[in-house]
C-alpha cells in the first residue's frame, strides 16, 4: 500500500469572477500539497485511483474541503462517462450517478468535477443562485456538454445566460493537445468554426532542413513528406460552445495553466503517461 505522507499547505487555484460571488464556494485543486505519494511527494490526489490508498485520498479529500472553508459539506461526484449526461440534483444522491454534469439550486451541496487534462468548468447563475460543473474533454465538448448544461439550468431552474459567469479550470491546452484527424472531423461535422479550433505543424527535422535536395532526388514525389500534427484547442472550443449559449464574453474566464506544461503543480494523465492523480474542480451554494 502507497505510503500517506506529511502533507504540506494546499494550493488551489479560483477564478476571479466566481469569487466576487458572495454566496458561492468554488475552487480549482493542484497536486501540491497533499498527503499522497506515489504520484510525487505530498500530492493532493482527489481521485480513488488504482495507484494511491483510500486512506490517503479521504485524507486529502478533507484536507481540500477544509482550506475551501467547506469542511462538513457532501461532496457530490459523478462515475465520469465522457458523455453529455447532466444531473439536477437537490440532496445527496442514493446511488453513485454516472455522468458529466451536476446542476443544483440547493444550498450545502458541493458540485465535483475531477480531471487530469479534461476541463473542469463551473457556471454560476448569478441572478437564481444555480451551479453547474461540467467535465469537458475533447468527447463531451463534441456533444457539447457546456452548451447544454446551460440549457439544462435554464430548463430546471429558469436561469438566464446573460447571468452567468463562467470559469473554465486548468486542462491540457493547444500547446500540448495534439489529436488525431478522426477528431478534427468530429468536430468539423458539429461546428461551423471548427476551422478555428486546430492547427497544424509539421515535425522539424536537422537532415531534411539541411539536405532538401537529397530527399527531393532520393525517393517520388511526396514521399519525403513530414507528417503533420494536429492540435486542439479545447479551452476556446467550449468558450465558443458559452458564447452560443448566450453567455457574454466578459463573463467567461479560463485558468491560464496548461496541466501538461505544469506537471510540478497539475496533474497530466496525457504527460504523465496514465500514472496520476485526479484534479478537482468544485462548487456550492452558501447556506
């Protein structure tokens, strides 16, 4: 069994418009600060991993509930399925939901998302007093789980988009998300500005760069070609899906840290090769 280390004092990040709300909690973890260690050293593991104990992730589960100032509250999560399943919830649920988003308008309850390079986004109704969080990897933004989680909080609850504000919490941003041609179609065939979520580079190579005509006489045509990559940005994706929904741009805002850049304070499942931790991404309405 993984050990249980000294922890250390956590960090977490929070979105500047959220914390202008009085009534909300909110908050984004890092990996510092925790009581895991087979990930580092002190990690804030959130996550009931294959790797960690149970005893250290409840450990560091508490210890985030207590530097949120939300010790004692029910900590909602779901079974992440990669999908646009939302639930509305108003207590603590009999059975484990299986989903990618939670919405609510009862106090006490605090919303969980967790990640490893998916985006954790929280949306506060400003106007009602209704949260959701959203989990918004590349497959649910294809079926546009944010986008539809404002739909869903407008159908339960009456909100209004024009009051929400909206943070998008840490993920593995364009810099780091390469992707394959079978998800820019996806996302071609779901989105008119689909064109301007990717780009594309080639891989640098010192030889072809330095003797192009070798390889132009060496071999046919095209086959000296580099391959290109492709790279998604996902945090502008959803932005774009918040926009459609009718929320206004300067209430939208996004974590600048790219999980992948950040392994030092982020946990990365993608640059970490599968062997991490579990982010979080939380939110609760003040009693």
């Amino acid at each position: 069994m993984p050990a249980i280390a000294k922890k250390t004092k956590p960090s977490l990040l929070y979105d500047r418009n959220l914390k202008k709300i009085p009534w909300l909690i909110h908050g984004f973890s890092t990996r510092q600060g925790g009581y895991s260690t087979v990930y580092g050293t002190s990690d804030l593991n959130l996550g009931f991993t294959k790797d960690d104990s149970r005893p250290a992730v409840e450990r560091n589960r508490k210890l985030f509930l207590k530097t949120l100032r939300a010790e004692g509250w029910p900590l909602i999560t779901l079974r992440q399925l990669h999908s646009d399943l939302i639930h509305a919830v108003d207590s603590v649920p009999a059975t484990h939901l299986a989903g990618d988003g939670l919405i609510t308008a009862t106090p006490g309850l605090l919303l969980a998302i967790q990640t490893a390079d998916c985006l954790p986004v929280i949306l506060a109704d400003t106007r009602q007093r209704v949260i959701g969080v959203f989990h918004a990897g590349w497959r649910g933004t294809v079926k546009r789980i944010v986008q539809k989680g404002v739909g869903e909080m407008q159908r339960y609850f009456g909100t209004s988009p024009r009051y929400i504000r909206a943070a998008i919490g840490p993920g593995v941003h364009d810099c780091c998300y390469q992707v394959g041609e079978e998800v820019r179609d996806q996302f071609h065939a779901q989105f008119e500005y689909a064109g301007k979520l990717f780009r594309e580079t080639k891989d640098s190579d010192e030889i072809h760069e330095r003797y192009p005509l070798l390889f132009l006489t060496a071999r046919a045509p095209g086959h000296s070609e580099l391959p290109t990559k492709i790279w998604l940005d996902l945090v502008e994706a959803n932005r774009r899906q918040l926009l459609d929904a009718g929320v206004p741009a300067k209430n939208i805002g996004a974590e600048a840290l790219c999980t992948s850049c950040h392994t030092d304070k982020l946990f990365s499942f993608r640059a970490e090769k599968g062997k991490t931790g579990r982010l979080m991404g939380v939110a609760g309405i003040r009693k």
